[in-house]
C-alpha cells in the first residue's frame, strides 16, 4: 500500500513563460504524441485571477529564442507550424516553500482550481470554503474533487479542511484507485 501526504499549493500571481512551437498533425514518440519545442522566456507578475492570454505578437516570429526543432524527436518546425508564448502560473508550496507549475508539481499538491468557479456540477451544494479543489494523483492525474464522477454521480463529498481534506467514495482513474483521508492519498 503506498500512501502520499497532501499539501496545499498558494498562487503566487505569477506566470513563467516560454517560447513554444508544435505541430499537431505529427505522430512524435515524446509524451504529447505531437512534436513539441519549449524555450524558456522569463517570469511576470500577473496578480489578476483571469485566463492567460497568448502574448505571441509581442515577439516576432525572427526572434531567435524561439525553438525550431521538436524537443522530443528532433523534426524542423515549419513556418505554417503553431507558434505560441506558453504561460503557467506559478505557485509556492506550503510545507517547503519551493515554486512549481501544476504541469511539474509532484502527486499529493492541491489546490484552487478559481477559473472553474460556479462549475460545482451536479453537487448538492458549493462547498462552505468556495474552493474547486484539485489533487495531482500518484498516476499525474489531475483529480477534480469538487467536480462530477466519472461514474455519473453527483461527485464526491469532502470534508476538513486543506490540505488535510478526506473525501469519499474512493478514488478510480485508469491506473490509480485509492482514497484521499485526512490529506493521504492511500492506494488500495
């Protein structure tokens, strides 16, 4: 049985940047079956809670930080492939303190998911702390307590208070089945 303690992750109102290129029709073997090429740009203070925006027509497509080859597979990007300033905003740990994204944050993080505000589909009520409250399960998935069961139901019920949350019934994604109690993600 393997167990993973629960923390929560604070939004720090910022963004990392990156130059991205991808070309979605390519089969690549890199873990987005597409090709895909990041460098990084740099980190803004962006302490509004509203989508990101793209920002590409800041940088032309001549700048030379932007990436001309898949990082995956090594294909050429083409001029007619996609360009993009890929944004993640960044938050801070609360047991160490570190700075993640949600793409890199380990199994056990959680956090308010504020842009699905007023999603609490099929629930009974809009839990009392207003969070939509999302763990990063041991398989990467990105589990959406306050959200709808994959089964159909209304969702799960969650009580206490994060990241010390315990929420039932239990947990089932393709790889992980478990249970989060008292903020341990416990496999069964």
């Amino acid at each position: 049985m393997s167990i993973v303690h629960c923390f929560w992750l604070e939004d720090t109102a910022k963004l990392r940047r990156a130059f991205r290129r991808y070309a979605g029709d390519n089969k690549c073997p890199g873990k987005y079956g597409y090709c895909n090429g990041h460098a990084p740009l740099d980190e803004i203070d962006w302490p509004v809670k509203t989508m990101i925006e793209s920002f590409t027509s800041e940088f032309p497509h001549t700048d030379p930080r932007w990436p001309t080859k898949c990082d995956d597979c090594g294909y050429t990007f083409l001029e007619t492939d996609n360009w993009q300033i890929w944004t993640s905003r960044l938050y801070r740990r609360n047991d160490t303190g570190e700075i993640t994204t949600l793409e890199d944050c380990p199994p056990g993080a959680m956090w308010d998911a504020w842009w699905m505000e007023g999603h609490h589909r099929g629930r009974q009520a809009v839990p009392t702390d207003k969070l939509y409250l999302v763990v990063k399960l041991p398989d990467g998935v990105h589990w959406t307590v306050d959200g709808p069961s994959t089964g159909g139901g209304p969702g799960w019920v969650r009580t206490g208070t994060v990241p010390k949350i315990t929420a039932r019934p239990s947990i089932l994604t393709e790889k992980y089945h478990g249970f989060l109690t008292d903020g341990l993600l416990i496999a069964c």
